[in-house]
C-alpha cells in the first residue's frame, strides 16, 4: 500500500519549521524531535478532519504546543511585564556577521518562556501577531509588548555574546 | 507572508535568516514519514462486483456442464433400450464395414474393440442418439441366443471412466465401461459378469 502523498506534502512544508519552533517550548534538541513526531502522529490520525487546507499550519503549531503542555508541567511563571517604552537597539552590522543560527538558538534558549515562544514564531516569519495570539492564547496586544521586550533582551544577548 | 512582516527591520530580517540556518536532523523527516498513514485502496465500483459475480455464476454452469453426462442413467438408459426390440440399420457385414458405415454416419465409433469380441461375427450396427451424444451400437451374437452390444461415445463423454474395463451387475445385465484410445466404450450383456469378462 501507497503512502499518503498528501501527509508527504505537509510533512515537507512544515517539519522544518516546525522544528525551529519546538526548541523555544523544550530547549532541548531530542524533546523538539520528540515534540514535532508527536504532532505529526496525532495528524497522521486526525488531519483528514481538517476541511480547511489553509489551516494545517496553524494546527500544527497549536497541537505542538498543546502536547508540550499537556506533557509538562508549567515551571517557569508567565508574569506580564509593564510595557517597557525603551527602544530597541539594533546590531551592529559586524556582530551581525559573526553570529549563526546557532548562536541565535542558544541566545534564545536563554530567555524566559513567555518570550522564547512568541518571538520564535514572529522570526519563523509566516506567523502574524494574531496568530501568534491564537495559538498562544493571549491578546494580540500582549503578544505586541512580549516581542518587544523579547527581542530587546535577545539583542542584548546576542550583542554580550 | 503577513503584514506583521513590515515590522521586520534590518536585524529582524537578519536574525529570522540565522534561524532559518538550523536545520532539523538529518533523520527526522524519514521518521516522520514511517507516521504516514497509509493510501486508502479505492473502493471498487459496484459495477465490477456484480461482473464477477457473473463470472461465478457462469463458471458454476460451465464447471457443471464440463461434468458430463452420468455414467449411470447411459447404463441405465441403454440397458432398457437394448431390452425393447429394436431395429438394427446394417447387418451381416464384416466389423470394418460396419465401422466404416458408423463412421459415414458422423457418429462415434472406436477401432480398439476387444481382441476376443472382434474375432466374432457381428450381428449388425445402428446408431444411437442419447442425451444429444450420436453413439454407436454394434450387436455380437454369442451363440446361444446370447447377445453382447458394444456401444461407443465420443473420447471423454463421461468423466473419470477407467483405462480398464470396469465389470458391473445389475439386474439382468452385466455392463463393463472404459476409456479407449479413440472412444469411450460400454459393453452390455444379458449374462453374469464373469462371462461378460471373456469379451473384454
């Protein structure tokens, strides 16, 4: 019997992303796999139930998500902090040049929950603010000030690196 | 792309292009395709289960057909007929003129008839129709007011008929059946089936 070539297809738009998404929820590299094979065996089951073909990659971040919650405990606190007015510096192009990716994953793995996971999605670039709110459950306003925040702090990082 | 992107500045797009420099190892994507269920067999259409079925139902009437005709009702059929009094077509010529005048008449007739029965005269010969078969009958008379007939079908008219004669009783007649190289043969005689045995 064939494969599905339909589930070979998301599997091929999706899993790379999917898996640049994982690490901000479990910083670690073999829970991430863990996280997307799990998302991907629960589509494999339910997918066909998806009527709407535009929303695939919606549903497959929000069950990551949800299995990584529903698997772990909440350790880290989700405290909104005040708005923070302060602008957000920029790098400078020579520290720009020297970083990697992998640089830019540790520097995240570093920051607190509430920020690693909004800020992930908004550099996987194809997520807007609401859907980050949707997946995350939150005011699209809150994820506006947790990015910024967020990314003031990853630029301090990267910068000190 | 949305338009939240607009909100990408110059090390946004910077950052969001290192992170893209990650990649997943190399074995996770064959992982997650041994997830893949697998494609449903299309149904098949209604159209091609009903076509087979024909196809079991002929089968089923061909399979019987191919059976043949029962070697019982022909002994049975014949025995009564050879009882009656009927008529022979060709008499008082040698077993190859009646083979041969069988033989102009399209129906079966074998050669390979029994040494010790071709060594007797024959009475005569006529053709039989039974059961849409067109048989041969040809008559031998014994002596005695003793009569044995050699009836012949086509090769393979009756199924799982022996290779070598097969002697059975019933009632006042002792009949042998067997497949000849040339034609299926039955011998009836109103005798015991030991003396049947002596033509065969």
């Amino acid at each position: 019997m064939d494969v599905d070539p339909s589930f070979e297809r998301v599997v091929g738009d999706h899993y790379q992303n999917l898996y640049r998404f994982a690490p901000s929820l479990s910083q670690n590299e073999a829970d991430a796999c863990d996280l997307v094979q799990q998302t991907f065996s629960i589509y494999a089951r339910k997918g066909h139930q998806l009527r709407d073909g535009s929303k695939v990659k919606t549903w497959l971040f929000t069950t990551l998500r949800r299995e990584f919650f529903s698997t772990r405990r909440r350790s880290e606190r989700f405290v909104d902090e005040p708005p923070d007015e302060a602008t957000t510096p920029d790098l400078s192009e020579d520290r720009l040049s020297s970083l990697d990716g992998e640089a830019v994953m540790s520097a995240l793995g570093k920051l607190p929950l509430e920020y690693r996971e909004p800020l992930t999605l908004f550099y996987l670039e194809e997520h807007s603010y609401q859907d980050i709110a949707n997946q995350m459950d939150i005011p699209i306003g809150t994820v506006m000030s947790r990015l910024s925040r967020a990314k003031r702090r990853l630029r301090a990082l990267l910068e000190n690196e | 792309m949305s338009d939240d992107n607009k909100n990408f500045d110059v090390t946004d797009r910077a950052i969001a292009d290192l992170l893209r420099q990650v990649g997943p190892p190399s074995d996770l994507r064959r992982n997650l395709m041994a997830l893949a269920p697998q494609k449903p067999r299309p149904a098949v259409p209604f159209w091609i289960w009903g076509f087979a079925c024909a196809l079991l139902v002929i089968a089923f009437v061909a399979s019987l057909s191919f059976r043949g005709p029962s070697l019982d009702k022909a002994q049975s059929d014949l025995s009564s007929f050879l009882a009656s009094d009927f008529q022979l077509s060709v008499t008082g010529k040698p077993i190859s003129n009646l083979q041969a005048w069988l033989a102009g008449q399209n129906a079966a007739v074998g050669t390979s008839v029994p040494g010790s029965l071709a060594k007797i005269a024959p009475e005569g010969c006529r053709v039989i129709e039974w059961e849409g078969h067109r048989a041969s009958l040809i008559c031998f008379d014994t002596g005695g007011g003793k009569v044995i007939h050699l009836v012949m079908f086509e090769p393979g008219t009756f199924r799982n008929l022996p290779t070598s004669p097969k002697v059975a009783e019933r009632g006042p007649w002792s009949m042998a059946s067997w497949r000849g190289p040339d034609a299926d043969y039955l011998m009836f005689g109103q005798t015991s089936a030991q003396d049947l045995r002596r033509f065969l």
